[in-house]
C-alpha cells in the first residue's frame, strides 16, 4: 500500500480538500451520482436546489417535481423516488439533520446509513468521508478494479466485502488520498477495457500488467 501511495502520490499530488460539513447534500449528490457523469450529476444537483430550495422542501414536495428537477441526471423516476424516501427516512427519527453523525463511531454511523432506503456502504462511506472526514473509503467500480488489478482486493468480492478490505488495509488519515488517486487512475489509466499498462505508473509493481 505505502509503494503504491508514493506513486500515486507523483502522479496525482496529495488531495488537500477537507470535510466539508454537509452529509445531506453528500448523500443526496452521491444518489444521482449513480450511472451518470459528473456534469449530469451536478446539473441535476443545482437542478434540485434551484427549484425546490431546502431539504424540508425537497421533502414535502411531490416526486414528480422532484423528478423533474433532476431529469438531466438520468434514471430520475428512481432516483427521485429514492430521494423523497431518503429524506422522509431522516425526518422519521426527529429533525431533518445528520450532523449528529460525527459523533457516533464508525460503525454506528455506517449501520444508521445503510439503514436508510436505498443506501449502501459505498454511498455511506462517501457521506462519512467527504462530509466529515471519519474513517472509511468508498470503493466504486474504478477503486475495486484498479485495487484488485494491483492485489490489493480480492476479485469479484462483494461490495460489503471489499470496503471491510479497503478499510483495513488503508493507513490511518489517508482514507482520502487513496479513495481519491486510485479513482483517478482508474479514470486516466487503468481503464475497465485495454488500460494503458504502458504508460503506467504501477506497472513495475502490478501483478496485472500486460495481462488484462
Ligand atoms: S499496470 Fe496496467 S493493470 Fe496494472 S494498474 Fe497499471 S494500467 Fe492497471
């Protein structure tokens, strides 16, 4: 893991962005993150936040108008389905806030995550990393490939399976780092089909190398 971080860390730099205090916003984005670009994601975001304003009114509005306000993001029929159970799931338990959550370990604000409609550990890690920096590592379909290309992660494990690895196996206060540079070789280098093991960085250390 250190030789990989170290070369990754030339490549891509060392991530500075810290928690930015807005698990609802996290969650909510990481839902239309699902089968969409980053820019179709973003618009249907402000799309959202434009037209129906605050989360209490994204609650109490109709899908429909949820739907609507995010249909540049795609699959909208379900993810605003998932949005308004999301959102209505949260308010069950008191108000509308997950601030609460960064006081509770781990594994208790992961199970309070996964517990709402629709969320897994990949969308839980991403609230409890990115919003207030606790210790967990979202592993997408460029994390899990790149990792089990390099041996880091068992191949064809289940999701659950290979965010307990990841998080045992990444140091402590790098959860960030190595989220984020392995999803961008992912992205840059080690495509799903014919990665670019030639101009590769790990190429030296990976088991995969010329062989996928
Ligand atoms: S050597 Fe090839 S398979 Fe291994 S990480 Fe690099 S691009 Fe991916």
């Amino acid at each position: 893991m250190r030789a990989v971080r170290d070369r990754l860390r030339l490549v891509y730099g060392v991530p500075v962005a810290g928690p930015h205090g807005q698990p609802i916003a996290e969650l909510i984005l990481t839902v239309l993150s699902q089968s969409t670009s980053d820019r179709n994601r973003d618009v249907a975001y402000l799309g959202l936040r434009e037209r129906l304003g605050d989360w209490e009114a994204v609650r109490d509005a109709p899908v429909e108008a949820i739907e609507a306000a995010i249909r540049p993001g795609g699959i909208s029929q379900i993810k605003s389905a998932r949005i308004k159970a999301i959102l209505g799931a949260i308010a069950a338990g008191g108000e509308l806030d997950l601030a609460w959550l960064v006081q509770r370990s781990v594994p208790e604000a992961q199970r309070y995550l996964t517990s709402l409609p629709g969320v897994g550990r990949k969308t839980a890690a991403c609230v409890l990393l990115f919003a207030f920096g606790m210790r967990d590592v979202p592993v997408d379909t460029h994390v899990s490939r790149v990792g089990a290309r390099l041996g880091l992660l068992p191949s064809g494990a289940p999701f659950e399976a290979l965010h307990d690895t990841m998080l045992a196996i990444t140091p402590r206060g790098q959860e960030l780092e190595f989220h984020l540079n392995l999803l961008r070789h992912g992205r840059r280098t080690c495509y799903a089909r014919r990665p670019n093991c030639g101009g590769c960085a790990l190429q030296r250390m990976c088991p995969s190398a010329f062989r996928v």
